[in-house]
C-alpha cells in the first residue's frame, strides 16, 4: 500500500448530510476491516491506496463524501473521488 505523500487533503471542516449517504462505507468500516482507501483523479486518471488510519479523517464520515477532498500532485486537479479498496 503506498502512503498518504503526493496527496493533500483539504483542510475545511468535513460538512456532510448523513442522510445522503444512508448506507455507505464509512472511513471507521475501513479501518475496523483492515481495508485501505482509494483515491482516483477524474482529470488525470492518477490513483493511490491509503491506510484510512492515517488521513486523520473522522471514523464515521462515509467515503463518497470524500469526493472533491483531495488534491492531485500529480495535475493539481480537485476532481477526486474516493472509493474503498476491495482485495481481489
């Protein structure tokens, strides 16, 4: 799993509506399962896995909220998406 560098993550406060993401997979899910985090650039096509653990994200913050919250080093896009990672 590669670490959390060439990443950023914003650093506005997480604002959320819990009700638009009624059953979706929390960042705690992820952690509790041993499962890690993908975040994909839609601009550049980039992609890393990080250990949820790590970001500082709060554990009950669903992952497609994520959406938007992460800046590419690669093309400095903001068009970013998060999904968990499922082993094959």
């Amino acid at each position: 799993m590669s670490g959390w560098s060439g990443w950023r993550l914003q650093q506005a406060p997480m604002i959320f509506d819990p009700a638009q993401y009624p059953n979706a997979v929390t960042i705690g899910y992820l952690i509790e399962h041993g499962m890690a985090l993908e975040v994909h650039c839609l601009k550049c096509g980039r992609f890393r896995t990080m250990a949820p653990a790590e970001t500082g994200i709060p554990p009950e913050t669903p992952v497609p909220a994520l959406a938007g919250r992460f800046k590419c080093s690669r093309c400095g896009s903001r068009e970013t998406e998060a999904r968990p990672h499922y082993q094959r």
